[in-house]
C-alpha cells in the first residue's frame, strides 16, 4: 500500500449525495454530493472530493479540523461572532476543532477535502 494519494476531481462517477439535517438549514435546500477517496488512522482521517449546491446552513466542528481547497465555486463563511469572508475557486482554508458558524454556497462548490477528527 502506498502512503502516497492523488486525489481525483473530475471523473468522479456516482458519489454518496444527502441533504443537511433539518436543524442546521437556514436558507434553501443544499444538496451535498461525497466522493471519499482515502481514509486512515482507524477512520479519523478523511479526503476526498464534495459537490454543494446553493444554500446556507449551520457549520459545527466539534472536535473535527477540516481543511478545503475549492476547486470551482463561492462560499462565505461566517464564524459566530465574526466577519463574513468569502472564498472563491482556487482558495483554500482551514475550519478547526470548535468552528461554529454560517456557510453559505454563493454558487455551487466543488471542494477537495481532509477531515481529521
């Protein structure tokens, strides 16, 4: 087994899609489309590649640190409490343990993804 991944963007096939939970909805109805590509450490990391579609929800952590890379798209994000900042195709950023905020996918978003819980 290699310790070496290449994570893929295009060519995706089928992916696993759902929808936020209810509680966490704030505007719209966004759908979210995963392709998880590896996992490790017993499951608490993760990478792969997500689709979302227009809306805005509740983003929470917990004890989760997520790093995004956006490959297409806008989203603001608005940490409780702060600023909105928005990002865009290119971009990327870190949520850490304990992020509680907005975020809000201005035009659909395809994000390569860790998440290490």
């Amino acid at each position: 087994m290699s310790l070496l991944v290449k994570i893929e963007t295009t060519a995706l096939g089928a992916g696993v899609t759902k929808h936020p939970p209810e509680d966490r909805l704030i505007e719209g109805r966004p759908e979210v489309t995963v392709w998880d590509q590896d996992t490790s450490h017993g499951g608490r990391v993760r990478s792969g590649v997500a689709d979302l579609t227009e809306g805005t929800t509740h983003s929470m952590k917990g004890g989760d640190c997520e790093v995004v890379h956006l490959i297409a798209g806008v989203v603001e994000l608005t940490e409780q409490g702060g600023e909105t900042r928005t990002f865009r195709a290119g971009d990327s950023f870190v949520m850490k343990p304990g992020f509680t905020g907005i975020w809000k996918t201005v035009e659909k978003v395809r994000k390569v993804f860790t998440v290490i819980s």
